[in-house]
C-alpha cells in the first residue's frame, strides 16, 4: 500500500495529481488542468483539457479566444478524473465562477482553495467550508496587518468623493476580472444608478458577467463620451491606465484605487492615489485564521502569498502545517 496522501504532489509549477496525471492550476501548459478560477495566473492557456465552472471557461475562451479542451464541471458536480480520484468543484466566493476543488482517494480528501475570500461579494457564490484531511490554502495577505474594512465603508468614501466632485470624475482603478464587477455591483447595491463609465478594456469582462447573471446596470464607455458628459461621475478602468496617456480624456480626475494593498500607504502613494478604497477579493487574516479553524484540516498546505507568518500562526495553535514553493502566481487579483 502506498503511503497517505503520496497521489498529491505539489511542483513548482502546480499540484500534481499522480495517478490521474492532472494539475491544479498549473502554471504551465500541461495535457490535463483543473483550473479554480480565471484569473491569469491559475488559468493559463494551452491546456489539452481544462476542467473548470462554466463562468470560468467562458471567461479563459474571452481572454484565450478559444474553447478547445473546454471539460466543464457545475458547482457540487465530481467527476471521475482517473486512477481512482475523483473531484468535486465547490464555490469559493473570490470571483464570479472560483471554485475549491476537493479532491478524494480512497477515503482521503484534500480541499484546494485557489484563491478565496468569506466576505459577500454580490457577484459569486459564497465560499463553503468543506471538511477534509488536507487543506491547501491561498495566503495573499497572510499577515496579522491585513484587515479588510467592510465594503460598504470604502463604497461610501468612494460615493461621498463623487458628492465633493461635482465638476470632476472619480476614477477608480480595479481589475478588469472580478474587482470591478463587484465595485459596480456594490454601488448599484448603495442605490448609485447613475451611468458608470468604462475604459475599454473592462467592457468585455462586465458583459460576460451579465450574461452570467450579474446586472450592472447602465454601463457606457469612455470613448464615447464627452468630458462634460463624464462630470460628477465615476468611471473604471484597469490600474495600468490610472497614470497614463487615456486619463487625459476625463474631467480633472481624483485618482482612487480598489485593492487589498491600499491598506499599505505606501502602495498607494507610488501609484499616485488619491482615495486609497481597500477592496480584496481574498480572505485576509482573520478569515484565513478562522476558516483554517473551521475546516480543521489535519494538515494544512500554504501558497500563493506571505506562507511564513501563517505557518507560525498554525504552529503556535498545535496545526500541523507547511509551506508550498508554489511559483508563477502573481497578485494580478488583489
Ligand atoms: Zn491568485
Ligand atoms: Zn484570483
């Protein structure tokens, strides 16, 4: 018999699972992936099959420009992937279609997160805690630091910001898949029906989310606006627009940024921000230290983030734990 657990490796470049051949998330092109969410570092291209949500895979075929491969797996779906393994996919609550994928042998049972959060996000399907033997975790902000304030907090400054800048726009920088959607959604929630304007890049994405049944209410782009059109209202664009050439086109614009980091001063003074809005799609400290309390795994594997000081904090609560070398994810989803 072979020793527990030896089917679920992790590699540099991803969890391999042996006896399947398959990878979660991996990094690089490989036959056979099982894909958590969308962002660019989980869902790479160039897979022979990509096992992932519905949402996901229409989200990899818009950014990818095809579909082949496409297997997908519907929320509390398992599907048989081979040498006896099977996977159930289940929601995360990090983006519109994330999911955990929990992955079982013989008894045994291993929850990957991907990335996750456990505050409501209007756009996804919450998080479900699922019991398990290991439990592999994200820890974007694995640092006591990090404390997420509730949204409706940051949706007021940003909405109160709008109020005192009748004559400007308010811009807001966020990531074209998942922050902005659910800066949209969070403000149509405030009552804000007021046309939110859009750079170009973002449009794409918010259709999709549309289609799969998220409103956003009246959306309309930057190109086709006038500046005056644009006054005492709020326009989104992707951070790598906030500081250059396009921002010209908008009314005197107050800089503002929806992100994990602002919570860093810093951060936002070197990206120019004005209205720092701490906005994660990622559990923070709290939610990572509770949710490993209530999976009480029997092991707990951390990635994608700031491992050591989650690692102590399970070692000083009798956890058994260790941190994965994990290469290639980068932040493109804080
Ligand atoms: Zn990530
Ligand atoms: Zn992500």
């Amino acid at each position: 018999m072979s020793p527990p657990f030896s089917w679920i490796r992790p590699e540099p470049w991803g969890i391999h699972i042996v006896p399947a051949d398959a990878w979660v998330d991996p990094s690089r092109p490989v036959s056979r992936a099982l894909v958590t969410h969308g962002h660019a570092d989980h869902a790479r291209g160039g897979h022979g099959t990509t096992i992932a949500t519905p949402a996901t895979l229409a989200i990899m075929e818009l950014r990818y420009q095809t579909r082949e491969g496409a297997s997908p797996v519907e929320y509390g779906e398992t599907v048989a992937i081979g040498g006896g393994v099977t996977a159930t996919y289940l929601p995360a609550g990090h983006v519109l279609g994330s999911a955990q994928i929990l992955l079982e042998r013989a008894g045994e049972r291993v929850v990957i997160t991907g990335d996750y959060k456990r505050s409501a996000d209007p756009t996804c399907a919450p998080f479900e805690v699922t019991p398990c033997d290991i439990f592999i975790t994200e820890a974007t902000f694995g640092l006591p630091v990090f404390t997420h304030p509730p949204i409706g907090e940051e949706i007021g400054k940003l909405l109160e910001a709008r109020e005192e800048n009748p004559d400007a726009c308010i811009l807001v920088g966020a990531y074209a898949l998942g922050k902005a959607q659910r800066v949209i959604a969070e403000l149509r929630a405030a009552g804000h029906t007021d046309t939110i304007w859009l750079h170009g890049a973002m449009e794409a994405m918010c259709r999709l989310y549309e289609a799969h049944g998220v409103p956003l209410g009246d959306l309309r782009l930057v190109s086709e606006a006038t500046k005056d059109q644009m006054r005492g209202h709020i326009v989104m664009a992707p951070p790598s627009a906030l500081g250059d050439r396009w921002s010209r086109r908008l009314p005197d614009p107050v800089t503002a940024m929806a992100s994990g980091w602002m919570r860093v001063r810093q951060r936002a003074r070197q990206r120019g921000v004005e209205l720092p809005l701490v906005i994660s799609d990622h559990a923070d400290w709290g939610e990572l230290t509770r949710t490993i309390g209530e999976v009480n795994p029997q092991e707990t594997w951390i990635t994608h983030g700031r491992e050591e000081a989650l690692l102590r904090w399970c070692q000083l609560n009798q956890r058994r734990a260790r941190a994965l070398a994990l290469v290639g994810y980068e932040d493109e989803d804080d």
